[in-house]
C-alpha cells in the first residue's frame, strides 16, 4: 500500500488561498492521483485530479481557483487553492490509485480546510 498524509489545511478567510500537500510513503510514479473533500452531512466529491501522465481534471466547481500538481522526486502531490469561498469548506482527502496485485486504491487521513470569516 501507499500510506498518504495530508497536510497545509487550516482556516482561511473567504477570498484567501491555501496550498495543500500529500506526502506519500514511496514512489507515486505509476499512481494517479486525485484531491477529494467531504463536508459534514455530504458524499466525498472529487476535487481535482492528476494521472501518473501528468493529465489533469478538475471539478467544475474549483475550475479556475485550483490547481493540482505533482512531484514525483518528491512522492508528493500538492492543490493550491485560490480565490476561497466557505462551501469549500470541507475535509480534504489524497487519494491514490494504481495496480498492484489487483486495483488498489489508497486514502490519506485527511486535512481540514475551514473558509469563514
């Protein structure tokens, strides 16, 4: 498995930005990998993601304001986020994705965003 934590979330004002990163255990090379977020009361929705090729997607709701990127010499994803409005409010989650031995599909812990006033 690829254990992922999360780190960079905390409280931002409406407007502000945050840089996300997701530091993996080992090589993300052949992983694709992807930000979601869960807010309280809701399903875990995909924020962004990025292939092991380097090809991205974006939710509509974040198109424009986030950025997804990866480093691979440093097993580390990163989302910068723009432009923040409070129903980003949520808890933000690394995901991998890649075949070993079967589909695999691995979650970080997660780390808080909180966009208010």
């Amino acid at each position: 498995q690829v254990q992922l934590v999360e780190s960079g979330g905390g409280l931002v004002q409406p407007g502000g930005s945050l840089r996300l990163s997701c530091a993996a255990s080992r090589s993300i090379n052949a992983c694709d990998m992807g930000w979601y977020r869960q807010a309280p009361g809701k399903q875990r929705e995909l924020v962004a993601a990025i292939t092991s090729g380097g090809i991205t997607n974006y939710a509509d709701s974040v198109k424009g304001r986030c950025t997804i990127s990866r480093d691979n010499a440093k097993n580390t994803v990163y989302l910068q986020m723009n432009s923040l409005k409070p129903e980003d409010t949520a808890v933000y989650y690394c995901n991998a994705r890649y075949w070993r031995l079967g589909p695999r599909n691995d979650w970080g812990q997660g780390t808080q965003v909180t966009v208010s006033s």
